[in-house]
C-alpha cells in the first residue's frame, strides 16, 4: 500500500491553523471557566495561600509546624502573590493559559533542534489537540507551573548551553519547590550535557545554581518557621497509599478505603506530631511493609503503569470533584451513565490515544534497530546529535519508574507527556514522507 506524502509546506500550513485554534480555545476556555469552583488539591493550595495570607506570612508559616505534611510550597506562594497583588485566585487561569501557550513553543523548538523542522509542525499539531491542554488551564494545580518552569530550564540549557546554564538551574529550583519532580530533569539534562562532550564547569553551574537556590530557599523557612524545607513533604504519605494491606497501587483506592483509624495512613493523635514526624512514621510503615512484601509491592507496578496512562481527562477531576476512576466504582451511578462516561474520556482522549500508540511504534522501530546494529546502538552514545533524543528517553522512563514508586492516578503522566508528544511527531512524520 502507498503512503501518502504530506509536505513540509502542508505540515506548516496545519501547524499554524493548529497554533490559531489552540490561542483561541485557551481564551475561550480561560473565559469561560472563569471563577470555576476548584476541588483537592487545588483546593488544598488555596487554603494554605489564603491561611498564610491570614497570619501575613509566607508559606509554610509559623503555624505550619504541625500541618500533615509541607504541600507545594512553590505553587501556594505563587498563589499567595495573586492574591496580594490581585486579591483573587480567578487570574491564575490567565497565567496558566500563558505558560501553556509557551510551552506549545518550547515543544516546537525542542522537537526541531533534536529532529526536525517536519517534525516540530507535527508536534504542534498534536500538542494542540490534546485535551488536557485546555481543560487543564483553569485549573488552580501544580501540572502546569511544574511543567513550564522544568521545560523552559531544559529548552534554555539546549538553546544556551554556556550562558543559560545557571538561569536553567535557578528555574529547575523553582520547579523543585513546586513538585519535587524536578530532580529528574536535572538528571536528564546532566546526560545531555554529558552526550553533547560539554566542559565539566557547565555540570557543576547547572547544579550549584539548583542545590544553591533551594539551601536559600530551606534556610529563609527555617529562619521564619523552624525547619529547613524547600518542597513538599509528601513524600512518606504518597508512599505508605501504596505499601499498606489495603492499597492497590492508586490513589483513589487508598482515599476511599484507607484514611480511618487502623489504616496505615492513619496516626493516633496526629496533631500532636509535626510534619517532619508524620512524614518519618508514614515512611517508616511503608518500609516495613515493602521489605515484608516486596512480592505484592512489585506487583502494582503493571496496574499502576494502566492507570498513569489510561487517559487524558485528569483535569476533570480537579473541576468536578471526582475522577473517572471513582465514577465508574460509584454504586449510585446506572450501569448506562457509566457508559457515557466512559464513552465521553475516549471522546476527549482520543488525541492523546493516538500520541501514545505512535509512541509506542517509534520506540519498538528506535530499539529493533539498535538491536539488529551494534553501530546504530553505539552511535546513541556517541554521537552527540543524538544527545538530545537519549535525554528525553532517559526523562520519560526514569520519570514513569520513579513516580510509580509511589501511589499513582492518570494526571502524574501530564509531565512526561510532552516527550511522547515529541517522539509520535517524529513517527508521523516519518509515516508521510515519501522516500
């Protein structure tokens, strides 16, 4: 059968059009869902920005000693700066909508400088199509503020490797206190820097300015609050929803069967503990019960692997109140609404189904040919205009494994799902290119 051959010229004509609409749904999304009732954890941030607002501090505060845990720190102070300036949360959608609509360009700029011009249409166009990067702009979460900064570090780093390694660090920090992900981009960059032969102070820039910013950063809140924090602490109750008797490997079971008494999340007498204790307990629980089931703590991955990519509507859940998830285990709902529901997440996902089966296929041809040519295999490593396409891989399976240590729901793929939108470019864009 003969492909068919779509010019550069055609792919550009559609990565505009693609570019228009998407400015114009952002805005009308923006406007529309202006004011828009927001529910955990985007609720849980804008307590904590309006309480630190209250007592005229920044967060965490003095009062915050005996919270359950230290959450995004980054993002409710950014919050907590809308409020002081605008006293509203309302223009946090106008900020998203703008970091969204950057990152379209980052996307662009990252795909043609590790493939090519083609390519970088064909991400635009994918990019622009996928739901979440509409439904996810009036939310008031930490998706899109992680996701801008830790990208727009990386594109700076690619874009400037001598001069813009030490503004990448700051904002890889940044993005640190917003979700402590950001280590992993670091990491990623790191192996770019290392597979593009770059001197040995350009590594040492990028992580001075990242560890220098966040010891600021842990030293202002141990002056003001007591502890030296310079992101969230979640760290332990993330873990323990997932290494308890009762837990499955996802958050929705955890949050529905195991927050009462005799649950492992559960702490008798927890406001007599601190953040820093709770977290220590929480840890230590997991641990134990890891290292006396490690067989059924290895088994939630594969379900967890499910569920982190099963669609791409998580933003729902963060306006309405309830996840797909949930819907669909609720007994108050008919076997027929449950129908429409599962038939409206493949209406809005679609796009991103799409992405990840064309991503899929470029790395089952990218690792068939390493396989069959040791050259082929040695040259990823060798060559440093692969540097760049061995970064992003790195980033997606180190982030996938590293998150599903931890409890999962299908929104933690959102800051990975740039790469796949990257790499199902590039096979698309091989697909319509006559040779």
């Amino acid at each position: 059968m003969k492909k068919r051959h779509v010019s550069e010229q055609a792919w550009k004509r559609a990565a505009v059009w693609a570019t228009v609409i998407f400015v114009v749904m952002q805005v009308v999304t923006v406007v529309l869902g202006y004011g828009i009732r927001q529910y955990p954890d985007a609720l849980s941030y804008m307590i904590l920005a309006y309480r630190s607002m209250g007592v005229d501090q920044w967060y965490p505060t003095t009062y915050d000693e005996y919270s359950r845990f230290i959450f995004a720190p980054g993002f409710v102070n950014f919050l907590l700066l809308q409020l002081k300036l605008f006293g509203t949360f309302n223009l946090n959608a106008v900020f998203n909508m703008l970091m969204s609509m950057a990152m379209m360009g980052e996307v662009y700029a990252l795909a043609h400088r590790f493939f090519n011009r083609r390519t970088a249409y064909v991400a635009v166009v994918l990019f622009a199509l996928l739901y979440s990067n509409y439904a996810g702009v009036v939310v008031n979460g930490t998706e899109i503020p992680f996701l801008f900064t830790s990208l727009t570090a990386f594109w700076l780093l690619v874009r400037f490797p001598r001069h813009g390694v030490v503004v990448a660090g700051v904002l890889f920090a940044v993005s640190q206190t917003v979700r402590p992900l950001a280590t992993l981009f670091v990491a990623a960059a790191l192996v770019y820097l290392f597979l593009q032969r770059s001197r040995w102070w350009q590594h040492v820039a990028l992580v001075a300015s990242f560890a220098a910013v966040l010891v600021v950063v842990g030293l202002v809140n141990q002056h003001r609050m007591g502890y030296f924090v310079y992101q969230s602490t979640t760290g332990g109750v993330n873990l323990v929803m997932t290494a308890a008797d009762n837990a499955d490997g996802l958050t929705s079971t955890f949050l529905r069967n195991g927050v009462g008494p005799g649950s492992a999340r559960y702490i008798k007498n927890a406001r007599h503990y601190t953040f820093v204790q709770r977290d220590s307990i929480w840890k230590a629980r997991a641990v134990d019960w890891i290292n006396r089931h490690p067989a059924k703590y290895i088994s939630f991955f594969p379900k967890k692997w499910v569920v982190l990519f099963v669609d791409d509507t998580w933003a729902d859940r963060l306006i309405r109140g309830h996840g797909m998830t949930s819907s669909l285990r609720s007994q108050r709902l008919s076997v027929q609404a449950k129908v429409w529901l599962v038939a409206e997440m493949l209406l809005k996902s679609i796009t991103y189904y799409a992405v990840c089966v064309l991503f899929v296929v470029q790395l089952w041809r990218g690792a068939r040919r390493v396989i069959r040519s040791r050259s082929h295999a040695r040259a990823l490593f060798t060559d440093s205009r692969h540097a760049g396409k061995v970064a992003l891989l790195f980033l997606f399976f180190a982030g996938v494994l590293a998150t599903s240590i931890f409890a999962v729901g299908p929104r933690y793929h959102y800051p990975f799902l740039f790469i796949m939108v990257i790499w199902a470019a590039y096979a698309l864009e091989r697909a319509t290119l006559r040779r």
